[in-house]
C-alpha cells in the first residue's frame, strides 16, 4: 500500500500563509496599472478614406463589376509601435541570418503628471 500511495498519492505542497499571498497579489497588480497597451494600429486620417475605400473595393470585387462594398472602418499602422517592434527584433534577432520574430503585444510607461 505504501508503494501506491508514493506513486498515485497526493503530494503535499508547502502552504503558503494568506498575508504572504495577498502581499504577493498586490505587487504583482501594481507594476500592471504603471503600464498602458501600445496598439498595433490606429484610426486613419479622413483624407484617406477615399482612396483607401477604392482600392480596397476594388482588389475585393476583382472581375465582379456588380458587387458592392461597404468599408466600415479604416485603421492604419501606428508608426511608434513599427519603429518599437523593428528596433526590437532586430537586437533580439543578434547576428543570426535566418530569424523570424514576431512582437505581439508593446507596452509603454505611464507618463505621470502630464
């Protein structure tokens, strides 16, 4: 029996008291609020809509002439996020040849004060 018990049994974990957990959750949450989500993309300028809309509907309806479209939104790269993710993959990257990298989420600092 004791042989099942060392290999099926429960295993106890070493109990962690309540403060030291609360402590723990709390330091974790407050370094999260210093920093904000950089988005990947932002609204385009309203110059842009049309040119855009056209070229979009355009390359959709492809040799379907009767076909119609309805851009609802239009977003654009966020140049600070492409300069970010560039800089970024490129030291990570080092001087190897063959390297992929793909950044999924930028981060910035909180400005306090304004």
């Amino acid at each position: 029996m004791g042989l099942f018990e060392r290999l099926f049994g429960k295993k106890q974990e070493p109990s962690i008291p309540k403060n030291e957990e609360e402590s723990a959750a709390h330091q974790s949450a407050a370094p999260a609020s210093e920093w904000e989500e950089l988005p990947a993309f932002i609204e385009a300028d309203p110059a842009e809509y049309e040119l855009v809309s056209v070229i979009a509907t355009a390359i959709a309806a492809g040799e379907q002439p009767d076909s119609k479209f309805i851009v609802k939104k239009i977003l654009k790269r966020n140049p600070e996020a492409k300069i970010v993710s560039l800089v970024a993959a490129s030291l990570a990257a080092g001087a190897i040849d063959d390297c992929q990298l793909v950044v999924k989420k930028i981060s910035k600092k909180k400005q306090i004060g304004g």
